[in-house]
C-alpha cells in the first residue's frame, strides 16, 4: 500500500545576511528562467554581469533588519507551518524551498527516506505566477524525474478564490484592521506584463480593467495572476463587508526598467496622501508568511514613503504566517490531495 507524505514549498532565503550568502541566493534566484525570462546569455549578462556586482550589499543590510535570532522570517514561519501542520496530519510533513536549502529535493528526499511514494506537494502561494507556482512544479518535475521516478507527485492548485482562504483571510485582516483608516491597500508582488501575456492560454489578455478587474473566473484567465489578485480582493472585501471606494490594488517589487503590471504600490503610497488619505492600513495577500517584502519592503520603506508623502498613520497588516485558522486551511486543502490518489 502506497504510503502518502505533504511537501510544503516556499520562496526560499539566504542562509545568512552576509554578502556572499546574499549572493549565492539572488544568482540562483534570479537566473531562473521563469524569474528573469530573458535567454541564457541575455539573463547571465543581466544577473551576473550587473545586479551581482550591486545588489547583495544592498540586499544584505535590508536582510539584516528582519532576521532573527531563529534565522530567516520566511524559513523560520514555514517551519512554523510544518510543525502545527504536523500536529492535525497523521502522514509526514516536509518543507522544501525554491531556492537555497531546504531544497525541494532535500524535502522529497527526506520523505523518500521515510518510505513515502506519494507526495502532495504545496505551492504555498494563493496566486498563480510562472515565477512561483510554475516555477516551483517545474523544478520538482525536474528533480523527480531524475531522482525520484517511482514517486507520484499531486500538486495543490492556486487557491486565491477557495472559500476556505477567503474566509480565513479576511477574518485576520478584519481583526488586526485599525478601529479609524481611510483606506485598505491590498499590495501583491508584482511581475513584469509579458509574465501576464506568456501565461495566456488563449491569446486573448489585454490587461485592463475589463479583463484583469470585470471579468469573471474561466479558461482564459485561469492562469492571470493580475486578474487572481483583483478577484483575491473582490472576494476579501465583500466578505468583510468593506465598501470598493474604501480599497486600493497595487503591485510591489519590480525591477530593472521592464513593463511591469500597474499600479505601483510605491507611487501610489506616494500619491494617496494628496488624495486625502492620511490613515492607511496595507496587506501583502500574494504572501502567506512574512518575508523581505512585507517586513522591510512595505512595513519599513513603504510606511516611510507614505510618511514623507504627508501620511499621519500607517498600519501594516501581517500575513497569515502560523495562524491556526490557516493551519486549518492547509490542512484541508492537503487532504482534499491526498484523497485524490485513490482517484488516479
């Protein structure tokens, strides 16, 4: 009888904060394909010859304010996951990274080791992108294939539009909301529009309001990752009973000088202050566990932003991280896969 194991996979963290460290994360980060998706030569010349000789000093000292003395936010409240999750499963539970240890092959290996042969694997990213969820199947194909054949991978799908999430979401933003705030940012990490354009099964994307914003969940958009952060949204407030005029969609940490999908989470706090914005709360739902991007990119360089803009009061809105209404969610949804192996 096949025996059944959870792999939880996330972006992935330097080791350390020291440059070096740095380095060697941002190279593996960047040069995969589905992040920087220029060919080989161009993205070498790009990463290698350029943002390596720049950005891991940088890089490093914004790392250093959000370690902790447990390590990386993001390895440390993943593991957090693993372990609350653990406790409601009766199969084993791994976690693996994207980038940098733990692997995704050191988490498919350790249950390799334990005996198991079939492995749902958990993109813990509600929105589908090619430089998350596409990228992290496509590895664990990758290292599968070449060092695990015999074992059967089922892979959790975007979740941005489970009611389940929804619920669990909006509760937790409901509770942590500030008592008096003029708007509600919801700020997803952004990606540059051809990402939008490639993962378009049927060439028809335009990126635009009718699209992306009015459009309702089918084929042609099933894998639009601007139009599953609006839906996120639509469904979040609703739930919470928030009027539209109220919030705010933007898209955060772009890079290079490339397209990237609009509105800018930066020049819009830039802008809210002049549109009378002055208490503003933010959330960051494209993440589940606190990162870089929440705890210095927006609860630090954003919150300054809109200070220096002429705001009065910034509240962020921390992720889901090890909330046991989450750990309830992912149990569920790691259920629903592993009864889906008597199916196949």
């Amino acid at each position: 009888m096949a025996k059944k194991g959870i792999l939880l996979v996330n972006l992935g963290s330097p080791r350390s904060t020291a440059v070096q460290d740095v380095k060697e994360y941002l190279d593996e980060f960047l040069m995969d394909e589905r992040v920087i998706d220029y060919r080989w030569i161009f993205r070498a010349l790009l990463v290698r010859g350029i943002i390596l000789n720049t950005r891991p000093a940088k890089s490093a000292e914004a790392y250093k304010t959000v370690w902790t003395d447990e390590g990386s936010p993001l390895i440390v409240i993943t593991e957090k996951i693993q372990k609350k999750l653990q406790k409601v499963v009766d199969v084993p539970v791994e976690i693996g990274m994207r980038y940098a240890e733990p692997s995704i092959e050191t988490g498919i290996r350790k249950l390799a080791e334990k005996g198991i042969d079939e492995i749902v694997l958990f993109p813990l990213y509600p929105q589908y992108a090619m430089s998350t969820t596409e990228t992290v199947i496509e590895k664990a194909e990758e290292v599968r294939k070449k060092n695990f054949p015999d074992i059967k991978i089922n892979y959790i799908q975007p979740f941005y539009n489970r009611e389940i999430y929804i619920n669990c979401l909006a509760e937790s933003i409901k509770e942590k909301l500030p008592q008096d705030f003029d708007a509600l940012q919801f700020s997803y990490h952004g990606v540059p529009e051809r990402h939008i354009y490639k993962t378009d099964p049927s060439n028809t994307c335009k990126i635009d309001e009718a699209s992306c914003i009015n459009s309702q969940v089918d084929t042609h958009n099933a894998y639009c990752y601007r139009h599953q952060c609006y839906k996120t949204t639509e469904t979040v407030i609703a739930r919470m009973g928030l009027p539209k005029e109220k919030t705010i969609v933007s898209f955060q940490s772009r890079l290079g000088k490339d397209k990237w999908i609009e509105p800018y989470t930066d020049a819009t706090l830039e802008s809210l202050p002049k549109k009378g914005v002055k208490n503003l709360a933010i959330v960051c739902p494209a993440f589940v566990s606190d990162c870089l991007e929440t705890l210095e990119e927006i609860s630090v360089e954003g919150k300054e932003q809109f200070l220096h803009a002429g705001g009065v009061n910034f509240h962020y809105i921390p992720c889901l991280n090890d909330e046991d209404r989450w750990i309830e969610v992912v149990k569920i949804l790691c259920e629903e896969k592993l009864n889906d192996f008597y199916l196949v």
